[in-house]
C-alpha cells in the first residue's frame, strides 16, 4: 500500500533526508520519501501496519522539524 501525506509547515531539504532515513528504518515499511519541495511524504508500507506508520512518521516529523506535521487522517 502506497500512500501521499502533506507536510505542514516547513521542512529544509537536509531535515527532509534525516526524516527520511528516519522514516525509512521503521518496520514494516517498504519506502519512504520526504520531498521538502512539494511538501510530502509518500509512504509504501504493509497494509497491516500502514496506521501506525503513518503515526510514527508524523512523531518523527515534528522530533525533528520544529512546526512540521504530517496531514495524518487519525
């Protein structure tokens, strides 16, 4: 399962690749990018676990971008 998020608020391009590592070394996901151009966040993980990572991507995104989020359906 593949999924786009928006980011709220700002992110710079060297947080974006720290997120995504970051987001990247969760189980359970497949892929992960952070495009501090577009302001997203696509997600692939397994359909099993796409809830929680997608909460876990958000957590990490506000760790490390003071204002940032993620557009999270919760």
């Amino acid at each position: 399962m593949t999924k786009a998020y928006p980011i709220k608020g700002q992110v710079c391009a060297a947080c974006a690749a720290r997120v995504e590592k970051k987001i990247a070394a969760l189980p359970g996901v497949i892929f992960a990018r952070v495009n501090a151009l577009t302001k997203k966040v696509t997600l692939e993980a397994a359909p099993e676990r796409f809830p929680d990572v997608a909460l876990e991507a958000d957590r990490i995104l506000r760790r490390e971008e003071d204002g940032a989020s993620l557009v999270v359906d919760r």
